[in-house]
C-alpha cells in the first residue's frame, strides 16, 4: 500500500503523525494528505484487539461538539487539526452559509475543502473567491510555510486559479486588493495553478497587472522561474 505525495504523487514514508515524500522533498502532516490516503492509512490501522461495548443507557451520552467560527479560525491561524481534521472546511461552512445552502448537512460532510470550494465556484466564482480569501487571510504568515503554501495554493485552490471562469474575476480583484496578490505569488508555494493564473493576464488583456505579478514573483525566494 502506497501512500502517494499531495504534491508530486510519488510514494511518501509515514514517520509518527507525519509524512515525507523522498522525490520531490515535500513534508506535512498526515492531516494534509488527499482525503483518498488518509482512507488508506485507516484501513491499514486495523486494531488487533476488539473490545465490545454494550450500552444500556444513552441518556447522558455527548453529542458531537460543534466548533464555533472562532474555534475553527484559531485551529486555522495556528495550523493545528488536532481537535478538528476538517477545520478549514467547516470554517467556510460557517462563514459563508448562503453559499452553501444549496446542499444539506450529510452532502456538506462528504466533502472536503477543495470539494467545497469547486462546488460553490460552480454557482458563483465571487463567492469561491471569497472563501479563498477567509482562508488565506486566516492563515496570515504561515503562507511562508512550505506545507501550509503547497496545501492551500498547491491543492485546496489549484483548479480554481486553473479556471478560465475565476480567472477574470481573480485578476480583477488582484488589481484593487495588493495583499490577495501577495498571498498567492508570495507564498511558498510556485505551481501549476499559480502559472496559468499568470498567464491568464495574456488572455484578459492585463498587461500591466501581469507585470506587477512577475515583481512579485521575483521577490519570492520560491520562484524557480518561468517555464
């Protein structure tokens, strides 16, 4: 059983909670694998011993704890899933509800951050948009953590700055709002998703736009160049 890199796709070793992928020199913690390899780890996990439990009074059992928007902002900010693996997803769920209530409560389980962030795009960019900026602006100074970056722009929100239809509106909010553009061509992340979002300012005819960008680009230590 092989558990493949978020970022490159080769096989990682699992070292504790963490995880390190020998090819590409990417790390990070278990929560920030692809939903698929986090199943792989659990099915491998089977327990050895089975204790069963009869219960015979639920009157005082717990419900589930339902986090607060502040709970999941701070386990955000800090970068910390311990307490909640699916903290940034149930962030948006929290912040944006007329833009999620289109699906129900199990539908929104089932998804994951970067499942959310395409389903709304598809009834809206400016509200995907939106959630991409509570995220990045929530997460602050950890941009410059090579696993925070890659997890946000290298995955969660790559096929949204691949989208022709987010695109234009992206470009046009990167014209007014300086601090989005530093978020994503300042960060420690430089991938594929981030270059076609450069080269889209060709398609929208944003030649000067396209020129900030490249400034910026050129001031992050993680910029290998253009291909």
């Amino acid at each position: 059983m092989a558990i493949r890199c978020p970022h490159c796709g080769s096989p990682v070793m699992i070292r504790g909670s963490r995880w390190e992928c020998g090819y590409c020199g990417d790390f990070g913690s278990i929560s920030s694998l692809h939903p698929s390899e986090k199943a792989k780890l659990m099915r491998a996990a089977t327990p050895t011993v089975q204790v069963t439990i009869t219960v015979t009074d639920t009157s005082d059992e717990e419900a589930p704890h339902k986090f607060s928007r502040s709970e999941l902002e701070d386990m955000v900010r800090r970068w910390d899933f311990d307490e909640n693996e699916w903290a940034c997803r149930d962030l948006l769920i929290a912040a944006f509800p007329e833009a999620v209530r289109f699906w129900t409560a199990e539908e929104l389980s089932n998804m994951d951050t970067m499942d959310l962030l395409n389903a709304v795009e598809e009834k809206g960019p400016e509200s995907a948009i939106d959630m991409m900026k509570l995220l990045l602006d929530t997460v602050g100074d950890k941009l410059q953590e090579k696993e925070v970056a890659y997890q946000f722009l290298g995955w969660d929100m790559d096929s949204l700055l691949r989208d022709q239809f987010v695109q234009g509106p992206l470009l046009q909010r990167l014209k007014t709002d300086d601090r989005l553009a530093k978020q994503i061509f300042r960060c420690a992340c430089w991938d594929t998703g981030q270059k076609m979002l450069y080269e889209a300012c060709d398609w929208f005819g944003e030649s000067a736009l396209k020129e900030h960008l490249r400034t910026l680009l050129t001031e992050n230590p993680y910029f290998d160049g253009f291909d």
